[in-house]
C-alpha cells in the first residue's frame, strides 16, 4: 500500500505494510508512476507503516535513488522503524540517501 502526498516541490510516499520480493514490485511501480507525472524536486519515502521489510525493500529505495538521478531529485527515507533502520544501516545506504528521524 502506498499513500501520497504532494507539497510544493516534495512528494511524499507514505509505505505500509510487507516490502518483500511479492510486494515490492507493485509498490515501485506506483512510486514511479507518481514520481513521473509530479516531476518532484524531493522524493520522500516515509517508512512509519512497514511492518516487515527485507533485501527488497533496500532494492526499492536503491533504485528510487537512480530514477532520481534521472529526474533531478532527491531521496530522502523517513520515519523508519528499528528493523527497518538497522536493514537500511547495514546496507550503506545511508552513505548516499538522507536518512530523516521524525
């Protein structure tokens, strides 16, 4: 499931529940799509609702990141959960995406 909101020159992504390799498909193309009609300046991944999430979702957040490169914009991922945070960490992410605390 993924809600949006846009203000300004951001858009944010607001993802619930799984993010695995079943899920995370359609929760890429919905980002995408989003990302292609708004052509934001700030893409935001807000993380509040995910329950679980693996490997995929590091996927997910990775190739946002390059479709943003693409369309000039910046991916910042927030309001991550403790497993959430720590899969992100280890996965060094943070070395190139911001990394927002609520």
């Amino acid at each position: 499931m993924v809600l949006f909101k846009a203000e300004k020159d951001t858009l944010t992504a607001y993802l619930g529940g799984d993010i695995d390799h079943h899920t995370s498909k359609n929760f890429r193309d919905e980002i995408d799509s989003e990302m292609a009609r708004l052509m934001p300046s700030v893409l935001r991944l807000d993380f509040r609702d995910v329950h679980f999430m693996d490997s995929s979702g590091v996927g997910l957040v990775m190739g946002r990141y390059k479709t943003g490169l693409i369309y000039g914009c910046k991916v910042v991922v927030a309001s991550m959960p403790p497993k959430v945070e720590k899969i992100m960490k280890m996965s060094g992410l943070g070395r190139i995406i911001t990394f927002e605390k609520e």
